[in-house]
C-alpha cells in the first residue's frame, strides 16, 4: 500500500541523506510537500552544499514528491536507435539493426558524445538510479561511466561480454579478452571519486550479454570473477523470445533449462538483474526465487518487439524481487511512466487470458496490477533488486534523497497549456493526492517530471 501524507517536511542533510520528515510517512509513500533541503538554492543547481544554508522547495498545486525512478534495464549504445526497428523480432533486430548500432562505439570520441546526451535524456524522464548495458569496449564503457559519474546519476554500468554468435566485426577475440577488459572497467570505476559526502553513485555490473553470445568458457571465468567479488551486480538477459530460448537449450544441452545455465556457472544469485523473464518454467522460478535473483520487467520492449508477456503478478506473488526496464532500444523511449503504462497493460491483458487468471483466486497472479504495486515496481522494487534498498525507493530517514518533483498542472497557466506542457492530464479541482499520482502515472510524460533529484542534488529539470 502507499501511505499518502498530505502535508509534512522533509529535511535532507547536506550531504544528501534524508535528515528529518514531520508526520508519519512510512514506506512506499509519495509525499506531497517538501519544505525544506538543507541546501543553497546555487549549490543545489551545481552540486553539494558545503555550508548548509537553508533553501526551500514548497510544492504548488498540482505537485507532489514521489522517489526516485529505477530504470533496472537499458542500453547505452542502442538510444540512436530509439523508435527505429519495430518490424524485427529479437534474433533478427539483434543482428539487423542493433549489433551495428553497437559497433558504432569502438570510436572512443563517438562514445563520449553519445554518452553525454543518453544521459541527460535518460535523466529527464526520471531515473534516478539506472542500470546500463554499455558495448563490448572498454574505453567506450569508461567513458558511459563518466557521463554518469559527472550529471550525478546513480547507476550501475557494465560492459556486454559477447566471444561469439554476434557479427564478425561485432564480437570478443577470446574470453580472456573479454575478463581482462571487464576486470579493468571495474577498476576505473572504483576509481571515479564518491561524492564529496556519500558512498559512491556509479557502480561496476558484470553484464554476460545473455547465454547465447557467451562461450561456456567465458561464462566459467565470468562466474570465477563474479565470485571474487561476491557483493557486485550481475546483469544479463533470460527467457526474453521463443526462438532465443531454443537456441539457448541446443547451445547448453547439459543444462536443465535456461536459468539453469547461469546457474551453472554461478551467475545466478543475490544481485543479478534478469532481463525480460518472459517465459520462465515453474523450476525457473522457483530456482530464481532460491537464489534470490531480480527481474527487470521490460513490458515495452516484450510487446515492441513481439517477445512476451512476463506473469509480474506471479513473480511478486512469490516474493521474487521486481523492477522495471526501459530497454532503450527494444522499448521506445527511457520512460518509467510509458513502462508503468505498460506494465499495467500487460497484467490487464494477461487478466483477460481465461486459461491464466482463472487458476488464481488469491494474490497478484492473473488480475491487474494496483497502483500501489505499480508505483512499487518503478522505485522500491527496482532499488530492491539492485540490492540498494536500504539507501533509496522511498522516502525513510536514513536514506538518500533521490526523488522527482512531479507536476501536474492545472487548467490554464503559463505557457501552451502550462508547467511543462503536457496536454493530456491537468488537475481538477477536487483532486485527491492519490488522484494527482494516478494522473501522473497514466497521463504524465517526461514533461511532467519538474525535477530530478539524486542524493539531495539537482540534476535535472525544468523548474525554477
Ligand atoms: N538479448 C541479448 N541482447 C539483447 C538486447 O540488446 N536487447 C534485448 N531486448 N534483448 C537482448
Ligand atoms: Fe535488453
């Protein structure tokens, strides 16, 4: 459920750190005003208050505070494609449109130019927190991490490790090629200095592509090197397509099924983000479950490119940790609010589906997602399965301020149709706070995304 708090002040600390909240604002909940950040107003617009003057952030109609998006799946090099490559279906919009899009980035120059604006886009629509595929170049990847480090997003980045079945120009010369550029990006990543008063933003994620595009070899060092570093993330991509499935099974005949290969390179645990999960077998899920594995719920990209539909409310219903993915740009756009979107619709599509929701009487499985549920996938969910529950998802003291202020506007205003301008949702008279978020859910766009918080800095916006 969502506590909704009508009126209270949160206080952040200077270094970022939710200090103080008046009333009793608990869990998962979206406040409506924020009175008070530790912080001056020219700080706050370049970075971190170092002397704890006092500016004020007090909501206006039509406004509230909700945390942080978690963006737990996309990629960094594909966003020239965003919109571009509908027709295909995974295998062929891999090899077609998506590897030379990749390939693009062994211009280091290229990478760095490119990287810059993902970022800032990515920034605009919300996520707070996000989790990037780069290519398979080191120096590229650096550079994604960079971008990150410098807007201040917080973001987990990795470089794809891919030693066969991509392109010939598109692909590992060996895996130890593939280890030693991975274990060199982890390194320079640990290197990007934390922010001047936290933990740092930008983390290292292992990021085997998917079963397919890596050897047995390379998937082995990959586990060895996973298992030298028992707390780091691990990204990759599982049960997306029919054909990548049997593809997977005739490539790991040994293997029970296709969780089961990462399994059996100790792949799958506490911290690997599963891409898409649209076809998972009973003893997938329950061995996903066992290991304590997340998925990244990816429901634009499942319908844009014809993969699946993924059984979220079963997941939950199991207490398997859930996000939400973009998967730019297998989805159309970084937009949480279109994934949410979508998220609802597939849960309302599989609802639809006799043979499914009529197996299920009680919790989430066959029936719509709620709100609360949804809202829950797009931030706490998402910090859950990125292991990062503890600092962010939702407004607790103890943890980092990351947060949006969103607007929906109301009638007239400055401005084509004011604030940012989005035609289709303004607020009515009457409005509830839980009215207002069910708007900004279903209705709001990026233009109702005011500004963006990470850590208690300012790092994107339209407002002021
Ligand atoms: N499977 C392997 N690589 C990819 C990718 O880049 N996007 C998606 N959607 N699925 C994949
Ligand atoms: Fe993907």
């Amino acid at each position: 459920t969502i506590e909704y708090s009508s009126l209270s002040i949160l206080g952040i600390s200077s270094n970022g750190i939710i200090d103080f909240i008046t009333n009793n604002v608990t869990s998962d909940s979206v406040d409506r005003t924020i009175e008070t950040l530790l912080c001056d107003a020219e700080n706050m617009k370049k970075g971190w208050s170092k002397d704890g003057n006092v500016a004020r952030i007090v909501l206006k109609n039509g406004e509230f505070l909700c945390p942080g998006f978690v963006d737990t799946h996309t990629h960094a090099p594909q966003f020239p494609n965003l919109a571009r490559g509908q027709q295909y279906e995974l295998m062929d919009w891999l090899k077609c449109v998506t590897f030379p899009a990749e390939e693009r980035l062994k211009d280091t120059e290229y990478a760095s130019v490119l990287y810059k604006e993902v970022v800032r886009r990515v920034l605009a629509f919300g996520p707070t927190t996000c989790c990037y595929y780069g290519s398979l170049h080191l120096e590229a990847t650096k550079a994604l991490a960079d971008e990150c480090h410098s807007a201040g997003q917080r973001a987990f980045v990795g470089k794809c490790n891919m030693d066969r079945h991509s392109s010939e120009t598109y692909v590992e010369p060996s895996p130890l090629h593939s280890i030693q550029a991975t274990e060199a990006l982890i390194k320079y990543i640990h290197t990007l200095s934390p922010l001047p008063t936290s933990s740092p933003l930008v983390h290292p994620i292992i990021t085997p592509r998917f079963a397919i595009s890596c050897s047995d070899e390379l998937l082995k060092s990959l586990g060895s090197l996973a298992s030298k570093h028992p707390q780091m993330a691990i990204q990759t991509h599982i049960s997306e397509n029919a054909k990548e499935i049997s593809f997977t099974k005739e490539l790991f005949p040994s293997a029970p099924h296709y969780a089961g290969v990462y399994d059996m390179y100790g792949l799958l645990r506490k911290g690997t983000v599963l891409g898409h999960a649209c076809h998972l077998s009973e003893e997938e899920i329950q061995l996903v479950k066992q290991r304590d594995a997340g998925i990244a719920h990816c429901p634009t990209s499942n319908f844009n490119i014809r993969s699946g539909m993924a059984r979220v409310g079963c997941y939950l219903d199991r207490g398997i940790k859930v996000g939400l993915g973009t998967d730019c740009s297998g989805g159309y756009a970084p937009s949480i609010l279109r994934t949410i979107q979508d998220a609802c619709i597939t849960s309302k599509i599989l609802s639809l589906t006799p043979t499914i929701s009529s197996q299920f009487t009680s919790g989430l499985e066959g029936k719509h997602l709620p709100i609360s549920t949804l809202l829950h996938l797009a931030t706490l969910g998402g910090a859950s399965v990125c292991c990062l529950e503890d600092k962010i998802g939702n407004f607790v003291v103890g943890k980092e301020f990351d947060a949006l202020v969103a607007s929906v506007p109301g009638a007239g205003g400055e401005g084509r149709f004011g604030g940012g301008g989005n035609p289709g949702v303004w607020y009515q008279e009457n409005d509830t706070l839980e009215t207002l978020v069910e708007r900004f859910m279903f209705g709001g766009d990026d233009r109702n995304i005011k500004d963006v918080y990470v850590c208690g800095r300012k790092v994107s916006g339209w407002g002021q």
